[in-house]
C-alpha cells in the first residue's frame, strides 16, 4: 500500500467551515485518511512540511491542452478572428503526436502551478492521444473531444458530420470514461452555438443524460459571436440552449461575458455551472464577465485558464488573481474578495465538476488531491498570523508550489523538500 504522511503543516481545508488547521494529513492509497496532530505513521513516504501550506489542488473547468502549443502564435485579435486565421488552422494542422505533446506540455505546466483537476475540450481529431497523455501524467480530467458540425469560416479538416461527430465522441466516451477508478471522465464538448446544428445539440443532451456526463462549452463569450447565434436564432445563447433542453446542472458554461437578466435567470435556476476565465476574457478583450451579481444569486461558478493562446501559462494564480482585481474598480474592494476567488478556484470547481463529495477540500476519506506550496519567501520569518488566503491569492506564484499530489500519487516535486523514503 501506498501511504503519505505529511507533517507539520498549515493546511488550508475549504471544509465547511473553511477551517486553516496546523497538523498532519496521512494519506493512504488515493484517500485522505487522517488529519490530526503529531500523526505517527509508518508512511512509504514522509514529508516534512514545517513552514509550508497545503492547499486543496485547483480545479480549472474550462482549459484546451491542445492549443497550448500555439502559445504566442495567435496574439492580439478578438474571438471570432483569432479563431478563424490562427486557431482553427492551428487545431487542423495538429496530429496524433502533435496533441500528445500539447497535452503533455500543458498538464506539466498545470501541475507546477498546483492544478489537480481540468476540464478540458479538446479539438476535432486525435482526442485519443490527448486521453493518453492525461492517463500517463496521474492529473484528473474530464476531457472530451471538440464538436462542430456546421459554418462556412471552419476549415474543412475540422467541419464534421453530425452523425461521425456524434460517433466519434461515444467511442471516446466508450473508452475512456471512468478510466483509473473514476480519474478520468469523458465530457460532451460542442464547441459553440455558431459551429452546432441543432441536431447535433439534441444528441448531446440526449447521450449526457444517458452516461450521466457533463456537457463544456462556450457561451456569451463576445459581442460577435452573440450576434451571430441571435441572427441564426432569434434568441441569446443562454436562452436558445435552454430551448433545447441543454441548460441543466450538468452543462458547463465557459466565459458568459455578456449575460442579460433572463440568461442569468436561467443559470440559477436550471443549476449550469459557470467557467469564469478573466484572463481569457481580457486577452481577447472580449470583456469583463458580471460575476459579482452571479454570485450573489448564489449561481455557480468557478475558474478556468482556457487555452495557453489566451491565457499563456495555465497558471490558476493569475486567473485567481485576476478574478479578485477586475472587479474591485466597479463593484469595491470586496466584492470578489481572496476568500472569495480561492473557493472558486477549490471547492467552487468540484461542484461544477460533480464531485464537491471527492474533491475540492482537504477533508478525511475524501480523495488526496493537494498542493504543497512554500510562501516563506514574503517574509523573513514564516508567520501564520498573516490570512495564507490573501497571500496566496495576490502575492503567490508558481514558483511557490513545491509538491502536487493527484489521487495520493506525488506528481510534481519541482523544488527539493526534506522528504524520507521507506520501503514497506
Ligand atoms: N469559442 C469557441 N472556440 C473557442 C476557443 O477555442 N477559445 C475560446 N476562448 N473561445 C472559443
Ligand atoms: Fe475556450
């Protein structure tokens, strides 16, 4: 059997009560099984953790690892235009060793910056290598293979058949969902309304409730994609996936930039889950989402990086930190408090994900999903009377994450720690 202790920790629960506990955590196998004080046991692996913060690992829900090698190929142009000249002829010029390495590159950089868990939407072909390499790498996904079957603008590598579309993701679907114990799920991934018939929507709603599986998508994201869905459809995206039955609290909405009240009404109501990505958002300029007044109607949401052409590194402490600061010129200082933005980043992204009994906190039985990070280099002397959420959230970077551990399984140990081995 596997075990972790790991000792004399801050630890950062985002339990119930958002309790900041200083202790121990033994793990076993993939499971939190002990958190307590002055722990003695026989571990295979012990981690002296004096000075150090564990955090539950992050949970970006809106990510594609296939476009994290076109980084610094698509920069300065809004939406629909960078999608129609870079990014789409990037997504077809890709192939199966191509998005394998995309992948790889992006989850190494997900895990140095202390993320466990992504959804992630890949692109038209060669899904399958991108499943290999998130069961390779140990992270957790719920990953799935882009859907487009209609617009002029798509090249014709990535337009697709509404039946083959469908075909494809159910065989992906078929064989990788529940992979390792449940590590690895599929999710349905149209990729807009502009690029969905509504044949393929109806299937989509159809087989999520079949296997039970989230749908991830992008919705309300620009002024110009919006104009399009409402030309085509006489509605805003919000309320034409709702016509069509979508809107339910198995759907992942990306971006919802531009929401108008019936739209927010729909998302509290019919429980869709909110991916904000304000890096994203500002990288495109494609504007400010209103998560304050989504919030305070106690809608979902949590945060994603989107793609490395958006966003740059995946690095879920400047989405966080972003979160936080675009909001505070309009709506105050603590509107989007550190508290605030560090629950959307944890727990906040395990309801999104339908796992707020498994991941998100740092809570016994639940699975050991967590980052080690090192904060003492703000301060002379480690001091614990200064909120750790604060820190974390406005002055931590990823060169502050020591160790990230997925499913009781160290993945990433990128600065040395004072750690013994044992055999059992
Ligand atoms: N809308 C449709 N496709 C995409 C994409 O790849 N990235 C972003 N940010 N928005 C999209
Ligand atoms: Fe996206």
């Amino acid at each position: 059997m596997r075990s972790i202790l790991i000792k004399n920790a801050e630890i950062i629960t985002m339990n119930e009560k958002e309790e900041i506990l200083k202790g121990d955590i033994y793990i076993e196998d993939d499971r939190i099984v002990e958190i307590g004080k002055n722990l003695s046991h026989f571990a295979s692996k012990v981690i002296d953790a004096t000075g150090r913060t564990v955090i539950p690992g992050f949970i970006q829900t809106h990510i594609h690892l296939c476009q994290t090698l076109f980084r610094g190929q698509a920069d300065d142009l809004e939406l629909m235009d960078w999608l129609k000249q870079k990014i789409w002829p990037l997504e077809a010029s890709h192939d199966e060793e191509s998005i394998y390495y995309s992948a790889m590159l992006g989850i190494g950089e997900l895990l140095q910056s202390g993320t466990t868990t992504v959804v992630d939407m890949e692109t038209v072909h060669h899904t399958d290598s991108a499943f290999k390499a998130i069961a390779e790498s140990g992270i957790r996904a719920l990953a799935g293979k882009v859907m487009m079957d209609k617009g002029d603008e798509v090249p014709v590598l990535l337009r697709e058949n509404t039946k083959e579309s469908i075909q494809k993701s159910v065989d992906l679907l078929e064989k990788w969902h529940y992979h390792d114990g449940g590590r690895i799920q599929y999710a349905f991934c149209p990729r807009f309304v502009v690029s969905c018939t509504e044949e393929l929507l109806i299937n989509v709603r159809d087989l999520s409730a079949k296997y039970h599986v989230r749908v991830h998508t992008h919705a309300s994201e620009n002024a110009n994609e919006i104009l399009i869905v409402e030309r085509e459809h006489g509605m805003r995206n919000v309320v034409y996936l709702d016509s069509i039955g979508l809107a339910n609290e198995r759907l992942i909405l990306a971006h919802c930039v531009w929401l108008n009240e019936e739209e927010k009404r729909i998302i509290k109501e019919r429980g869709v889950k909110v991916s904000h990505c304000p890096g994203s958002n500002l990288k495109l300029a494609s504007g400010i989402a209103e998560v304050p007044s989504l919030l305070d109607s106690h809608s979902y949401v949590s945060l994603g990086a989107d793609g490395a052409p958006c966003n740059n590194n995946l690095d879920m402490f400047n989405e966080m930190r972003l979160a936080a600061i675009i909001q505070k010129p309009a709506h105050g200082p603590t509107a989007m408090n550190a508290r605030t933005v560090f629950r959307m980043a944890t727990i906040g992204g395990a309801k999104a994900v339908g796992m707020e009994n498994e991941i998100g906190s740092i809570e016994l039985g639940k699975k050991a999903d967590l980052a080690i990070l090192n904060l003492n280099d703000f301060h002379i002397y480690p001091s614990f009377d200064i909120d750790p959420i604060s820190r974390i959230v406005y002055s931590a970077t990823r060169a502050d994450v020591e160790s990230t551990i997925v499913n009781g399984k160290i993945l990433m140990e990128n600065r040395r720690m004072n750690t013994i081995d044992k055999d059992i």
